[in-house]
C-alpha cells in the first residue's frame, strides 16, 4: 500500500463530523457534483491539472498579444504606435505573464497530472491543498491584470529595480507587489504538496532511482521553489511596505542601498530560470527515449546533473548584476560561477544526443518539438556562456543580445519543451491523439517564426540596442533586424493559431488505447483518460522504464524483443510482473484489458470542497484592501480567510456520504 | 578578420546568410574605437570562435542521428544502451577544461579593466531622469548630455545618480557600468581617433528611458583645450533691447531659473546647465539636435516631445513670441 494510512482521528467519524459548516454551505460529494460545479470544488489532480495547463495557456495568448504590441511598436523607428508609458506596461506584463503566468503553472499543470500516476499514486499528498494552489495562481493572474482596468497595470519591469519601483506614483507597481505575493503562495503551497507526494507516495518498488526523469526534474524545480519564493517574498514586502506605509528599505535618501533589492530579486531570480527550464529539460528526456525506441543515455548522469543546477543555480545570481560596481573579487567569482553552470547543462545535451544514437528514430510531433528543444536550447546555452566572459557581459547586459539569450532559453527550450509534452500525453489527457498534420505544421511554423523572431536580437544585441526601449532613431542599423522580427512574431501566432485548432477541431472520441506511443512509464499502463483513482490496483514496480520492461525483454545482443506473442493493443499493458506476489489473489477481477465499467472497485477518493476556492478568493479581497488602503476592505478579506481556513480545518477529507459502508477500504491521503 | 568573427558570433543564430545585410551601426559592440572596448573585443572573439564550433558538433551530431537512425522499414529493434561511463565522464571534463580556459584570461581582463588609468581627465558623470550631467571637477567646468575628452587620454568616469539606477554605456569606447543612486561607481574609456561616439542608458529608468541617450566626443588636445576655456567663461549677458535680453528676462519669469543653471544669472539644480547650451550639438538627453525648430518644438511642450521628463513650465504654455525671445536668448549662451 503506497498511500500512508493516517490514523483516523476519532473526531472525523462520519457521527462526530462537525456539520457547522455544512449548514450554510453544505459540501458537494463526489456522486453529486457535476458541470461546472465539479470542476470548481474538485480535488482530484488530474482535473486541477487540466486547469491549471488551460489558464496558463490562456494567459499564454494574453502575454502573446503583449509581444505582437512590443513588436509593432519597434518594427519600425520612431514608431507611435504605443505610448511610451503604455509600452512599458506591456512590456513588464509580457515578461511578468509568461514567467509566473505561464511557464511555471504550465509546468505546474504537467506535474500535477502526471507526477501522481508516473510514480503509481491514486492522487496527491494534500489533494484540497493541490486545489487551493490552482485558485489562488487564478486569483493572483485575475488581481494583476485587473490593474488594467484599474489606472494602468505594472510599469517598472518585470524584475521591478528599486528604487524606480519605490518612487513610481499610482497603483501600477503595488498591483505587481501584491500579485507576485498571492502567486507566491501558489507556488509554495504546489511546491510542498508535490514534494511530499513524491518523497511519500511512490509504489512499492518505485525507489528513486526508478523514477521517471520528469518526475525528477520536476522534483528539482520544487525544491528550488520552496527556497526561491522566500526570498522573493522578504523582497516584495520590503518594498510593499516601502510603498504603502513609506518604509525606508529602498531610500536611497535614508541610507539605504538599492542594490539589496538585486541581490534579493535575483536569489530568487536565478534558481527560477532553473524552476522554468528543469521541467522541460524532464518531458524532453521522457519523449526522446521513447521515439527512439532506446532507454535514455545515462539515467543516473540525467538525475545527478539535474540536482548538480539545481544547486549551482543558487550561486551565480550576480551575474545579473555584473555592471552593477560589484568589484572585481565578487565578479570574478560570479563570472567561474556561471560558466561552469554550463557543465551539467552541457552533459544533459550529450546525453540527449547519445539517447538518439543508434536508435529507431520516429518524429511524430512531440518527437519534433523534442528535438526543436534539443537544437534551440544549445543556442542559448552558449550565448549564455558568452554572458560569464565578465568584461564582455558588460557590453551586452541589457541589450538585445541578452533578450536573444533568454529566449533561446525560455521559449525555444521551456515553451518546445512543454509544447512537446503537451502532444505528447495529449492522448492521456484527453483520450484522443491531435492531429499529426497540424501539429507538424504548428512546429515547423513556430521554429520558423521563433527564429526569426530572437535570432535577429543577437546582432541587434552586438550592435548595441539596449532593452526595454520604447522607441529608436533609424541610423543605428537596427531598422532592417526589427522588421524582420516583427514579421517573425506574427509567424509564431499564425503557429499557435494551427494548435488551438488542432485541439478545436479534434474533439471526436478516439479509441488510443492505453499506450498509443508504446512508451515507457507508468501512466501509459491506465486508460486514457484514466479513472478519477488513476490505479485500480497499486502497481508493482520492477525496474526503471516499468512499462517498456512489462512488455518487451533483452536478447542476447541487448535488442529488445516483445515479452508476448501479441497481445491486443490495449491489453498490452497487462502483464504481471514477476515478483508480484503479494497482489496476485486479486489477480482474478484486475484484468486490466477490459476497463468496461462492469463494476467500480471499491476505491474512494477525497471529496471535493468548496474551502479552496473560496480561502483563495479572499486573498484578493485583503490585497485591493491593502493597496487602497480601505482597512475595512482588507480586514474583512483578513477574517473571510481565516472563517474560510477554520471551516477547511474542520471538514474531513472525505465527506460522510462519500465513505463506502463496509469497514475494509482504501484510505485517502487528507490534507 | 572581422567577417570571420562576426560570423562565430552569430552563428548562434539561424541567420548568418544575413549578416551581410547590417548597415552602418554607430553603436556597434564590435567595432572598438579605443582601447577599452577593444581589450573587451580582444577577450570575447575566440569566446565566439568556440562557442561556435561547439554550436557546429551539437547541431551536426543532432542532424547526422536524425538523418543516420531514422526508423527504416524491417529495420531491428535497437540495441538497448543505458549509458556509457567513459564518455559521459569524457563530456564532464571536456566542457569543464574548455570553460576554464576561457576562465582564466576573463578574470585576468577583470582584473586589468579595474586598475584605474594613470594620467586620466576625472569626469564625474551624474544620472537625472532622463539626461547626464557631467562635472569636470578638476577643470571647473559643467556640461549636460555630450562628454567631451581629449583623443589618447583615458577619462576615468565616477558614475552618481540623483534618482533611479541608470547606466553608462558608450559602445564603440567602453562597457557600461551601472550609475546607482547612493553609491559611486567608477568605469574608465580613452578614444583612439577625434569624433562623436553614440550611446545610452541601458537601466530602466522611466518612462523616457529610450530618450536617454548619450553621446562622447573625442577631440584633438588643442580643440579640448579651447573648449574647456570656452566653458569657463562666464555666460553673456545680451545687450538690452534685443529680443536676446527680452528672452533673458522671460528665462527669470517663467520660472525656467528655478531649475537650470546659468552662471551669474540662476541657480537651479533640477534641469542641466545651460551655461554653454549653444556650444552643444544636442539636447534633452541628446534626441533633439541642437537648433531652432527643435528648441521650439520642445519649450512648445516637452511633455510631449519627451514622456515623463521634469521639465514643466509653470503657468500658461509660452506664446510663440515668447518663445522666439527665449530661443533667442539661448542661442547666446556660447
């Protein structure tokens, strides 16, 4: 049994469940919420999975829009498309939207619906937790975009330097402080339920050496949130306070230094960049293993090399402040810090490429964008090199070159990554392939686009245009390189165009069986879309690559050979392993082949609750309180939080009505 | 030689068959005009040479799998490899050993780019929402927006700010440095050859940030030599009765004194010195040249010739007529 029985506590009999809350709201169960309903008190993690991906490419589009207004402004010189102010909304939105409104709860999304199953688990540590992450990304995505409506959104950038952010009048930059403070307790909270769901949750035999290297990285990427957001949490209410309250963090006048906001931002800042690529870096070694039909090159290199950032990503972050008077010692330091980060990164290519190596190579869309990741993200791997030659970073720190440089990075290694991971458990989520010509035309479409987009920013970079530019005189040379960037952001929305119709026009059920890849993992042994209890039965773990080593063994030459003769496509999956002994009396009504609904196994899953949405929505009500300074507003978010808190607190993590009658049941993990 | 470098650099990205296309860029990183840039230019051009070739294998060794291993029709299940210790420790330590070979001569430059120059002109070079002021302490002089340096003389600039962070940066001479509020940095640039070097803020600053440009001026010793004296000399005082002395008196009324110095006429701290506006070839934080129209355009509204800067004309806008006396009283200002 993998889930951690928990000792039920006398108070949470279903006789002695306080029914105080229930009485003005009573609790949606999970035989009776449906519809719109359902989705908004789910607990299940699949389904807040699912939310969390569709916000975030939502938002995707809106920070998309963002970038098609900065590069018509400054595709040609002198442009007044956009004011200047205007323009410097849009282009701290862009950046502050798809870092912490796209990226990471789009990694977050993944994660959450694929961790529990990759690893053999029915649902998440803290399933109402896991909800609660979702609504408050939502109400802290909705809280910072309503400033728009609300006298301008955030103009000071998306890393916010004091003291320009103490000093900008309106409400622009608090909407950003107190935005960037509600998504902080999202990602904390995701950060530690998916940390202990998979320290705890693992089946039996999956030790942590047969994790899957997504579950891996995505393990990393925890583990630097929970220590990242701290940091930028002490930050962010140093200048909150400097700007509500005129606190003297951030006054220069009073003594202060403003370089200790840099040095807070990026503490935070640098190890992020590793939170948004690491997950990436984890879909793309799952995908390639599989179309090449070869088991990933050095697993053990993979993982060590992914914890090797994740703790070296905590001692480079100067090298964002290297024009900043660090003094030589300092920057010398900073300087082998970042170019030696370069090693595990560099490990991890080779690696890819020896994964493809003497393999059986087929390039169905994940596979494509794969390897569009592999390419694009070695270009921003050695333009960041180029960043650790100190005196050289000094002529291209805020420039376009490094504009070019993150891009190549966030977009052309995060965003092909998870678009790959997107076809690629499409099928999994959703039970239906997309279509492979769309999806071809989508990744060909957005490599073009996308490197005519960032490839151009390198010269514009080398030939000196400064970032976060409103506007520019023609006799530069820059002229020519914006136009044909701007013309290539427009190919990237024609692309992203062709995958929201692939995802509309393919809605008709598909039968793609359990493993339409014939992959590897774990989640490919479940239907698809699987059951709400994901298992019927508790897999047995045996070996890393659980299902490749169900289905096929190693002859003599170390090729793999099918296991059995062959078994239909769907019943595939369905082999015992060896060593199962312990589960093989129940072998008789498991077979796995027929998922007819015959008769549900007696699984029950933590009921749905109303507690998260609701705690989350009441820490807007407390932030525009804050920031208007209208106390009674912030206190009464202050008591609806805790009244929503209290309430949680006391309702059991599974309603009575959802409790099966007999004694012998599965227990559920409780938040 | 700079074909080829300009090459390694870009081969990083997808468009090399272009590059022939840049035109002239004034504020080019790797065109050095003086030693500064070019010790920089000098460390970072194997740097490229080599991340290009590195760029070379991993794209060729991503080609040559997907074109050598594609899936053939019959073709066997692949030998199932799971990794390879050697090379993987041969990859370790191959990045690791050319990284440090790139360490060493950066941290030397580093070090070498700190030591400040002997025999340097000290400038101290403010940062004001959104314009520099330069103060040649040692010669007694002020100017705004232009810095003006001898040719084959390093000037050692020590960077101050009165507001937000801004910084410094005149590619074609130098890197840039940070100009932070409450702390002094120091960066040093010398030019090879007399002429005007472009460049601009590159922290955001504001609003105007993309109007805060910069712009150096190299000049023979001798011309420096005038222009410092011509600086020092006290502003004129226009003959009365001219629309020069009509403007000298609407510069006390408008309100214009209480922000801009004029030696022996006005104090103010908050705008640029105007002392010697005339002898500039810019202004406002060099996007305008230095002319009539522009002049007008700008004291019409500065607002909107530039978003966001402290410039405001207390009361009424200015009439045209006044407009043309205040023009006129600053093209006196040589």
């Amino acid at each position: 049994m993998a889930i951690v029985t928990p000792q039920r506590p006398e108070a949470l009999a279903p006789e002695q469940t306080p029914s105080a809350p229930s009485r003005f709201l009573r609790r949606p169960t999970n035989t009776g919420v449906y519809g719109l309903w359902g989705w908004m008190t789910t607990v299940d993690h699949k389904k807040i999975g699912i939310m969390y991906s569709v916000t975030a490419f939502l938002f995707f589009l809106v920070g998309g829009m963002e970038a098609l207004l900065l590069r018509i402004q400054l595709g040609s010189p002198d442009n007044t498309f956009l004011r200047a102010d205007t323009y410097n909304q849009v282009f701290t939105m862009h950046g502050t939207t798809m870092i912490f409104l796209v990226i990471m709860p789009l990694s977050a999304g993944l994660a959450n619906y694929l961790l529990p199953i990759m690893i053999g688990a029915r649902d998440v540590a803290f399933p109402r937790i896991n909800a609660l992450g979702y609504w408050v990304f939502l109400a802290g995505g909705l809280f910072m975009y309503s400033s728009f409506f609300l006298g301008g959104a955030p103009n000071g950038g998306w890393f916010g330097y004091v003291p320009l952010t103490r000093n900008l009048p309106g409400h622009n930059i608090d909407f950003w402080v107190f935005g960037l403070q509600i998504l902080g307790i999202a990602s904390l909270t995701g950060a530690i339920n998916l940390i202990v769901t998979v320290i705890n949750m693992r089946a039996p035999g999956m030790s942590l050496m047969r994790m899957p290297i997504f579950v891996w990285m995505s393990l990393v990427a925890q583990f630097l949130l929970l220590f990242a957001i701290p940091v930028i949490t002490v930050a962010l209410f140093l200048l909150g306070f400097d700007r509500l309250f005129a606190t003297n963090f951030f006054n220069v006048a009073a003594g202060s230094d403003p370089l200790l906001w840099q040095h807070l931002f990026w503490m935070f800042g640098h190890p992020e960049v590793y939170i948004l690529i690491l997950p990436a870096m984890g879909i793309v070694s799952e995908i390639l293993p599989v179309f090449s039909r070869k088991p990933l090159f050095g697993y053990q290199v993979m993982v060590f090399s992914g914890i090797a950032i994740g703790f070296m990503g905590w001692g480079v972050w100067a090298h964002h402040m290297f024009a900043t008077g660090l003094g030589p010692v300092a920057v010398s330091a900073f300087s082998a810090s970042t170019m030696f980060i370069a090693v595990p990164t560099g490990v991890k290519i080779f690696n890819w490429i020896s994964t493809m190596w003497k393999g059986k190579l087929s390039f169905p869309t994940p596979m494509l964008f794969a390897i569009g990741f592999v390419t694009m993200f070695t270009i921003g791997g050695l333009s960041g090199v180029t960043h650790g030659v100190v005196p050289a970073d000094t002529q291209q720190t805020d420039t376009y070159y490094i504009v070019a440089h993150f891009h190549y990075v966030l977009f052309g290694g995060s965003m092909f990554g998870l678009f790959g991971g997107i076809y690629y458990w499409y099928p999994k989520f959703a039970g239906r392939l997309l279509d492979e010509r769309l999806g071809k035309i989508h990744f060909w479409l957005m490599l073009l686009g996308f490197n005519l987009t960032f490839g151009p920013f390198h010269i514009l970079g080398l030939q000196g245009m400064p970032r976060r530019i409103y506007t520019y005189p023609s006799g530069r040379g820059w002229d020519v390189w914006n136009l044909v960037s701007t013309i290539g952001s427009f190919v990237i929305a024609l692309s992203i165009l062709t995958f929201i119709i692939n995802v509309i026009k393919n809605r008709k059920p598909q039968d793609v069986g359990d493993d339409p890849w014939d992959a590897r993992t774990l989640e490919w042994t479940i239907p698809s879309p699987p059951p709400e209890y994901n298992f019927k039965e508790i897999p047995l773990v045996t070996s890393r690559d659980e299902l490749w080593h169900r289905k096929y063994t190693e002859d003599e030459n170390g090729r793999s050979v099918r296991r059995v003769v062959e078994a239909p496509a769907s019943a595939s999956t369905d082999i015992e392993p060896a060593a199962d002994g312990e589960h093989s009396d129940e072998h008789g009504d498991e077979h796995a082949g027929d998922h007819a609904e015959e008769h549900e196994p007696h699984i029950h899953m933590p009921s749905p609750s109303y507690w998260p949405l609701l705690t989350a929505l009441a820490m807007p009500v407390i932030c525009y309180g804050m920031i208007y300074k209208t106390w009674a507003v912030a206190i009464l978010g202050g008591l609806m939080e805790f009244g929503c808190l209290f309430a949680w607190a006391l309702e059991p993590a599974t309603a009575p009505e959802d409790l099966p009658q007999h004694e012998e049941h599965e227990a559920v993990p409780v938040s | 030689m700079r074909r080829n470098r300009r090459l390694a650099a870009l081969s990083a990205s997808l468009f090399l068959f272009l590059a022939a296309c840049a035109q002239n860029a004034p504020q080019d990183t790797l065109e050095p005009k003086g030693p500064v840039a070019r010790q920089i230019d000098h460390l970072i051009n194997p740097v490229f040479i080599v991340a290009g070739l590195v760029f070379i294998l991993v794209e060729g060794l991503v080609l040559t799998a997907i074109f050598k291993f594609r899936s053939k029709p019959g073709s066997p299940e692949p030998e199932q490899i799971h990794g390879n210790t050697r090379l993987e420790v041969g990859w370790t330590l191959a990045p690791a050993l050319i990284l440090l070979a790139v360490a060493v001569p950066t941290i030397a430059t580093i070090f070498d780019l700190s030591k400040k120059p002997t025999n340097a002109i000290n400038v101290t070079v403010i940062g004001h929402q959104f314009w520099w002021e330069y103060r040649y302490d040692d010669l007694g002089v002020v100017t705004a927006n232009e810095l003006r340096m001898p040719v084959g003389r390093p000037v050692e600039l020590t960077l101050n700010s009165v507001d937000v962070i801004h910084s410094y940066w005149i590619p074609p001479l130098a890197g840039k440095t940070d100009v932070v509020p409450g702390r002094s940095n120091h960066m040093h640039l010398e030019a090879d050859a007399a002429g005007e070097y472009l460049g601009q803020c590159t922290e955001f600053c504001g609003a105007s940030h993309a109007n805060m440009r910069a712009k150096a001026i190299a000049m023979a010793p001798a011309d420096f030599d005038a222009w410092v004296a011509g600086q020092k000399a006290a502003a004129v005082t226009p003959a009365a009765g001219t629309p020069a002395a009509d403007g000298a008196a609407l510069f006390a009324q408008k309100g214009c004194a209480g922000c801009h110095t004029i030696e022996g006429v006005s104090t103010g701290m908050v705008g640029p010195n105007l002392t010697h506006l005339a002898t500039r070839t810019t202004f406002a934080g060099s996007i305008f040249a230095n002319n009539d129209s522009n002049l007008r355009t700008w004291l019409r509204n500065p607002q909107a010739a530039k978003p966001g800067n402290k410039m405001v004309i207390p009361g009424a806008p200015l009439t045209p007529d006044e407009i043309t006396k205040l023009i006129a009283y600053l093209d006196t200002l040589r």
